[in-house]
C-alpha cells in the first residue's frame, strides 16, 4: 500500500527567510534567561553529591560570610510546594521526587539547597562553600544492580495499557524453520539543549510571572499552580524562544516551584541558570533500556513468530516507561507475536521525554534482530522486509492508514546502489575505509492535539496571528506565519506571528511531531472564518 505525497499548498515550503533569523543573528531574540528583571536576586543550585542517603547537617558559615549573599534555602527552611503528579500518569510533572521537601536524598545530583545573591557571582561562591554532611547508603544504579525492583508496566503506568500479543507464540516459535534469539541494550542519554535550564519568577501581588525555555507553557503554568496552590490564572509563563529541548523541556521539573516559593519569600524577582552539569540530574534523559527478541521464521523468511520482552530503568517513585512494544509488535506481518514490557525501579532521577522516545530504543533492538534474521536466512534484508510487509497490523487486524515502506526501501535502494553491495562482513572497502551497507524500518505516528489561535487582519493588510505555541528551534515561527499569508492570500512578510505565552490562545506540547499540524490547523480554520466574513 503506498500512499503519494499530497500536492504542496501555494506559498508552503517555499525558501523563504525564517521569520526569526535576523533576530537570532543579531541577538535580538530573547530567551529566558535573557528576560530583564527589576531588582533580580540570583540562585545557584547545590546538589547531592551521594546518590543516596540522607542530609545530616548543614555547614553554611563559610558560604554566608560571601558578600552579596542573601538567604541560602534547604529543606529546613523553605516553604512547602504540594506533590506533584507524573506527566506520563495525566500531571504536569517530570517527577514526583520533591527536592527540598525533606533530608532524604534519592539520586546523586538532587538539589539540597539554593543560595541566592546579589549576583551571580556571589550565589555561584557561596554554593561551592556550602557544605553538606550526609549518611549514604549503597545505591542500586541499574539493571540487575543489588537492591533494584522490576515490575511490569502494565498496572503501574497509567499510559501503558497493553503488552500486545495474538495468537500462540510459544508453539509458533518451537516449531519454526529458522530461530533467532538476541538480547540488546541502549544506554542512558541526555538531551544536552544549547540553552541551559533556566527559571526566573517574579511577583506582582498575587500574580506570578515565570521566564523560562518550555515546550508546554499551559502545562507549566497549570503544573506550577497546582504545586503553589493557587488559580492557574493567577500565573503566566513567557517562553518566546526556547535554544533547544529535545524533550527535556516538556514536562514541569522541581526547580519551578522551588525559584517561585523563593521569590515569595524573598518579595522579589529570582533569577535562576543552571550549570551544564546541572542539567544531567535536575531535568530528564532517556532511560537505558533493555530487550530480548525471539523470532521464528519459515525458511521462504515468513515471520511465523515474534516475542519482543523489554525492560526500562526509572526512578524508586515514578512508573516512567515509553513501551514501544506497541510499536514494534504491529510492524511486520506475523500471527503469532508476544510482549513484555517491565519497570526496573532504581536510585536514579526520573527519565522523560527525548527524540522518538519509544521508537528510538525498541525499533533498534526490532531491526537489529530483522538483521540478523536476514543473515541466518542468508537473505537480502530488504526482501526479507518485503515479504513480511503488511497493509495490516498483525495485533487487531487494523489497516495502517498510509505505509509506504517498500516505495522508501526501494526508492533508497536505487540511490544507495544497494544492488552492488556484498553481504559478507568486511567484503567491501574503499582505499583503507572498510565500507558497510545497512538498512533498517522505523515508523511513527501521526498525531494532532487541540489548539486555538487569534487572528487579526488589519485594514493595511497586515495580520497578526495569536497561539501559545513554541518555537524550540524548528521553524514554528516560519511555518505558522506561512500558513496564515497561504490562507489570508497576503504576502508573508505582512504576517506577524505571537507564540510562547500562555496569556494567548492555548496550544498542545511542542512534542510528538503534533505542533506543527495542531498550531497550522487552528490557524488556518481562523484564517478561513476571517475570508468568509470578508467574503
């Protein structure tokens, strides 16, 4: 089943400049921690330097003599932020591990105290002048490490709801011409954006203003209200460029609450940026993973049985998991397939989101197992996928709504030069550069969420188009102003485009692949209301 790409709309995809590059050449864009502040107190964080524990004492003479130094907040001191629900489990929250709530420490790089100065100079000295003194215990840091639990995911994660199976997987696999059994692993990876984590909170009365890089400002605002207690309309999240994200900006993490209670207590605006090495601990990053993968085939290499068991590290808390069994059990043809899918909680902080975060891990451990099925068939891995290629996921008989895979295959195959390669490992070289052709499936889903826009045409012919939004360093700015000037019939330099501010119309979670699809439409079914009155 292949599926033609549909005709590009005037004015989509043309090269036009990108709407905000003469901002970001000459600096104008403006990014958190670029926000201008009255009277700004600076914070720098401490963080654990055990994995797990407790905090006996604090030593803070040495760190308050710093001059400039104003208050340095512990869990012995600061005021209370309410628990947090889980993203993945319908909250805001990137964790449910609540940083300066008590003496307990429950990963290594959990922030224990905040110091906050006159500048950032002097915040930054004194929080390597505090001193902490802990009692540590062994921590259990992965898989198969002394102490860690494991799971299933189904039951314990609100978003993962089936390990997929059809038919009899046992018997198919005894019985098949050929077997392959592989175990895989995929490290831990983190997100590392250009622009650090950064926080700033300023009050105004009753009324809290939050300065940082976010890929959901609604669910920032509506997260930290739930944490601080107070009407969600009584907080605004500005987020106008974000220098990066991959994920690791997506969901509410600790230091919000933290940095809003502290500009609370201190009657003034707080600013926070974190270190490099901060961000490894105090945001998320993809878990390592692991998988077993047992395929039978028959010898023609019809997939006559598939079991796909894996496993993901989380924090002791939280039920984190991406399950991309859901993925990899529906993409060849096979009627006996099986999975499994655990938890193994351990002392780490909480993974989230990053790049495909389902896909990435599971799809390499599928296709590798594809690969090495190809070899023990000794068959070209491409017409091994060809002939396992279906119109029909294998686990409720559902149509896929567009799958050209064979048409990408081929079409990569003939540009590649795939007809000359040489299977055997090592066969083909250039000059001294050994030389290795490969290939592998992937797929992903097609998702929208609710959205909504406010847009103005002006008697000039200027618009101005209104969406909470997020430009994470993708072209959001582009593509939505390019979608207004299409549908508004007016160039598209007389378009300007308002995002990252969860005062204008909301907007889904820049993640997904959804935003541009989401935005684009809500703007466009404006767009058209304002021609049909004009009309």
């Amino acid at each position: 089943m292949s599926t033609a790409a549909p005709e590009p709309k005037a004015n989509m995809g043309e090269p036009v400049p990108r709407y905000d590059a003469v901002a970001k050449v000459t600096g104008e864009a403006a990014y958190a921690a670029d926000m201008p502040l009255a009277h700004p107190a600076y914070a720098c964080l401490v963080t654990s330097a055990i994995a797990k524990g407790r905090i006996d004492a604090f030593d803070l003479a040495e760190a308050r003599r710093v001059r400039g130094v104003i208050e340095i907040f512990t869990h012995e001191n600061i005021g209370k932020v309410k628990d947090a629900k889980l993203f993945s489990n319908g909250g805001y929250a990137s964790t449910t591990i609540q940083p300066l709530k008590s003496a307990e420490i429950g990963h290594e790089g959990q922030i224990v105290a905040v110091v906050t100065a006159e500048t950032f100079e002097a915040a930054r000295e004194a929080a390597h002048l505090v001193k902490v003194r802990t009692t540590a215990e062994p921590p259990s840091a992965t898989f198969d490490s002394a102490g860690t639990t494991s799971a299933p995911a189904k039951g314990q994660a609100s978003q993962f709801k089936e390990d997929p199976s059809v038919g009899d997987f046992a018997t198919a696999f005894a019985q098949a011409d050929v077997k392959v059994a592989a175990d895989y692993e995929t490290p831990t990876q983190h997100h590392n954006p250009m622009e650090l984590f950064a926080t700033s909170c300023a009050w105004r009365g009753d009324q809290l203003t939050i300065y940082e890089p976010s890929q959901s400002v609604y669910g920032l605002k509506n997260g930290v209200a739930e944490q601080l207690d107070i009407p969600a309309d009584k907080v605004r999240v500005i987020s106008r460029y974000i220098g990066g994200a991959f994920g690791s900006k997506g969901s509410v993490t600790p230091r919000t609450a933290i940095i809003a209670v502290i500009a609370r207590q201190l009657n003034r605006p707080v600013k926070l940026v974190a270190s490099r090495d901060q961000g490894f601990t105090i945001a998320t990053y993809r878990a390592e993973t692991r998988h077993t993968i047992q395929i039978g085939a028959s010898r023609d290499g019809r997939l006559v049985a598939l079991r796909h068991d894996g496993e993901e590290v989380s924090s002791r808390p939280d039920p984190y998991v991406v399950g991309g069994t859901k993925t990899t059990t529906r993409l060849y043809a096979c009627p006996n397939v099986a999975s499994r899918v655990s938890i193994v909680h351990a002392d780490r902080n909480t993974p989230g989101f990053m790049r495909s975060p389902p896909e990435v891990p599971y799809m390499f451990a599928l296709e590798s197992a594809i690969d090495e099925l190809a070899v023990a068939l000794d068959m070209d891995p491409i017409e091994l996928r060809r002939i396992n290629d279906t119109t029909h996921e294998p686990i409720g008989g559902k149509p896929y709504t567009s799958r050209s895979l064979m048409a990408c295959f081929d079409e990569g195959a003939q540009a590649f030069g795939w007809s000359e390669r040489k299977p055997a490992p090592r066969s083909m070289s250039d000059g001294d550069w050994l030389i290795g052709y490969g290939c592998a499936t992937t797929c992903y889903p097609t998702q929208m969420a609710p959205a909504a826009a406010r847009v103005r045409l002006q008697r000039d012919g200027h618009a101005r188009v209104e969406i909470a939004g997020h430009e994470i360093g993708t072209g959001a700015y582009t593509v939505i102003a390019q979608a207004a000037a299409q549908r508004l019939e007016i160039p598209f330099a007389s378009v300007t485009v308002a995002m990252g501010d969860s005062d204008l119309p909301p907007a889904p979670i820049a993640g997904g692949s959804n935003s541009t699809a989401s935005t684009c439409s809500a703007v466009e079914m404006v767009c058209d209301q304002i021609r049909q009155r004009l009309a």
